[in-house]
C-alpha cells in the first residue's frame, strides 16, 4: 500500500493530468481525515478556495494536501508520544489508558458523528488547528467552548425520540448527550450525495462557496439533524 507522502508528491506533480492529482489527494485523505473523509474533503474545496473546474486553479489541490500534511505531521509527533506513553503505563501494570487519544475512540463512542454523516457540518477551524486544540485537550489543558471548535455560544438542544441532547451550534458535536442512557448519532434530513461533494457543487468558478446551493446550512441545517440509535459492542 502506498503511503500518504506518495500520495501527497503526486498532487505536487504537475505534469500528471488534474484528474490524477485530484484522485491522489482523495488517496491522501482515506490516510489522515481528522474530521471523516467527506468532511475533511468539503473543508479543504472551502479552505483552499479550489473551484469546481480545477483548471481555473490547479493550485488549490496544493493548497488543500499541505493544510492536510501540516495538520498529518502535529498527529504523527503526538502519536509517537501517545505510544511512547502507553508503553510506559502497561510497564507499571495499567492495562488501559488514563485518558483514550482523541484519534482512537471508537466509532459508536465519537460524538461527532454528525460531522462525519453530514460533509457540510464540521468545525470551522483549520485542521492543523484541529489538531493542536485536540492534542491540547489530550495533555489536560481546559480549553474554553466546544471541545471541537470552541464555539462558546449556547447549544442546540435536539431531540433524539428518547429525551434530548446538546450540539454544538457551530460543529454539531455532541456536548451534552441524551439522559436515556442510549448512545445516539445524528444523520441529516437533507441529505446531499457524495457525488455531488466530490464534483464541488457546493463551489462556484472563483473558488468560493456557491450561494445557491446547498440552500440550508450552519445552526438551521443542524435543527434539521435526525438521532438515530448507536448499536456497539458491550463494554
């Protein structure tokens, strides 16, 4: 298997045809998507302004896989220490981690599952500043706001047909979750096609967003979210 630096020379290498270096950043980020393949993907078309023909600006496919990298290299140098650590703690007898990575929960313990069903619902901030609040969070520091995104404003409160839980207005994190004692994820009503994604059609030829489509997005598209019952393993 090829690796993610491969992969990352091939969207530098210009005199492939675009459509190869765009498929080599897909490649890139079934590696490292700290935020689900589909919506790391929409926030790098948003964050590296790449516009929905790539010709107009081949560059941005560039842009996108080093706000990847960066972000790739802060996880890759807190994953050495994380192991370094755990090594150390089995050593002294403890079988299970003080405090589990942020990048190793499980799926039906994630609270960001909307995120990861929705591509257009994730944090704002950059990845490399994904990372390092995340690996902030991971070493004890009491960041203020969402865990995610740091939003501070008052969440959303959603139903989940069991009681009801606290998201995130900006990210639509999970901050407060249901009291029935039953793990939710939230998946979106509207629900739009990878394909379209993939196509930017979210974009417009400038390489900024296209007002006109998705129609629904931010607080009111996270109203619209739908919980569903998260089936996991027994503890």
């Amino acid at each position: 298997m090829t690796s993610f630096l491969t992969h990352r020379a091939r969207v530098h290498d210009t005199s492939l045809p675009l459509y190869r270096r765009h498929s080599a950043l897909r490649t890139c980020l079934t590696r490292f998507a700290p935020y689900g393949l589909r919506a790391t993907y929409h926030h790098l078309t948003v964050s590296a302004r790449m516009p929905r023909l790539l010709e107009a600006d081949p560059d941005s496919l560039v842009r996108a896989v080093e706000e990847l990298h960066e972000a790739r290299q802060l996880w890759a140098a807190r994953l050495e220490e994380y192991e370094a650590q755990r090594q150390a703690e089995k050593r002294a007898g403890r079988r299970h981690p003080s405090q589990p990575a942020w990048w190793d929960l499980p799926r039906w313990a994630s609270p960001d599952s909307a995120w990861r069903n929705d591509p257009f619902l994730h944090p704002p901030l950059s990845l490399p500043d994904y990372v390092r609040r995340q690996n902030a969070l991971l070493d004890g520091a009491e960041l203020p706001g969402c865990p995610a995104c740091g939003e501070e404003g008052p969440a959303l409160s959603v139903s989940t047909g069991h009681g009801r839980a606290e998201l995130c207005r900006s990210c639509a994190r999970v901050l407060v979750a249901c009291p029935c004692e039953q793990w939710h994820g939230f998946e979106p009503e509207l629900r739009i096609g990878w394909s379209r994604t993939w196509r930017r059609e979210h974009m417009n030829g400038g390489g900024e967003p296209n007002p006109h489509w998705p129609k629904v997005l931010g607080t009111a598209r996270i109203e619209k979210l739908a919980a569903y019952v998260i089936k996991h393993p027994p503890r």
